[in-house]
C-alpha cells in the first residue's frame, strides 16, 4: 500500500542561457487541471515575449495518477517529453513544470531542443526541491476513562498525529494515522480491550 509520495518543494523559478536563445523554467505544485491552466495563464503573461511556453505535469497518486504535456509548436516530441522524464526522474507528482523559450535566431536542432528543455526543467525542480507527503485518515477511537493509557500507548506506538480528545461520559479520541497502520491498531486495540474498544474510520459516519 501506498503510504507517502514525492511533490515538489516549493515554486521556483530559473533563467538558462542555451546558445542564443533564453529558457525560463517555473515549476509550481498543482493537483487539478484547473490548477494547471491558471498556472500556464499566470506564465503566459510572465514571458509575454516567449516564442514558446512548453510544458509538463504529472498529477495524482497510486492508480489514479496520470500525466499531461505540451510541446507548444517545438517540434514533436522535443519538448514537453523531456519536461515529463525530468519530473519522473525524481519520481513526483502533483508537480508541473513550465518552460518558456525566446527565440535567440538561431535554430538549435531536434536534439539541441530536446537538451535544453530537459536542462531547463531538471535545473529548476532542482532549486524547488522536494518534499514528502505522508497518507493519512482521520480515526476516531470511542473508550473509557480508564482505558485512554491504553488507547493513547498503541496510537503513539504507530506514531499516530494530531490526537484530540473529547471528554463526556466517555472519551472519544481523534487521531490522524497512516492507512496501512489501520487493521494493525484496530486488532492490537480490540484484542487488549477484550473486545471493548472499536476505532472507526471517520468517513464511516459521513
């Protein structure tokens, strides 16, 4: 099971030099296409003097993720792919990487197209960086008073987050754990309760 996965650090903006011509690499976190057409948009008017605004994004996780790019008018191939394998190669998602080309006069060549962009978005995801996004779900753990050692033992031993507590006749504890840490805690609690404690999945009384 899946349980965190890589996005981009932050957004980050690079100048590159490529013979004549000039590359401008931006890159921004983005998780809708509604995302990625504000973020083309806001580029667009950024270079209003660029020739070309290619570009690439992958989106999602697990088996919903999927990807998109754009060559722009460069040539097939030469631009939008190797915008894509420099974002794989880091093995992101919810990432897009833009890059702007003003044209310098000189034709720079299938493979020339293909080195800058690529150089250009690798250059950029670079001063970004990256960060890790953990899974998580909200739990909630109902129990008594005197069994919230108990309760609050086997969720930091999962290394559970943000614990809350509500104090009524019972308790009822709020947790935030990673999805694969679910059956191990809901059994270890069940069991040492004698059948006493039952956590809950918050989407099921939603």
């Amino acid at each position: 099971m899946l349980i965190d996965y890589q996005v981009v650090g932050k957004e980050a903006t690079i100048k590159l030099p490529v013979g004549l011509c000039r590359f401008f690499g931006d890159v921004r976190e983005v998780e809708s296409e509604e995302e990625m057409k504000l973020f083309l948009e806001e580029t667009q008017r950024k270079y209003p003097e660029a020739n070309h605004h290619c570009w690439a994004c992958r989106i999602g996780i697990g088996s919903a993720q999927w990807f998109r790019y754009s060559d722009d008018g460069e040539p097939s191939q030469t631009a939008g792919a190797p915008i894509l394998t420099a974002i794989d190669h880091l093995k992101l998602t919810n990432t897009m990487v833009i890059v702007s080309r003003i044209y310098g006069g000189v034709n720079q060549g299938v493979g020339g197209l293909i080195r800058a962009y690529h150089a250009t978005a690798a250059a950029v995801l670079k001063e970004a960086g990256q960060k890790t996004i953990t899974i998580q779900e909200h739990i909630r753990v109902p129990c008594r008073y005197e069994q919230v050692g108990l309760v609050l033992r086997e969720l930091e031993s999962i290394t559970a987050m943000n614990l809350r507590m509500e104090y009524s006749e019972d308790v009822m504890i709020h947790a935030k754990i990673r999805p694969v840490d679910f059956e191990r805690v809901a059994h270890r609690l069940f069991d040492l309760s004698k059948g006493t404690i039952v956590v809950i999945r918050e989407e099921e009384t939603q």
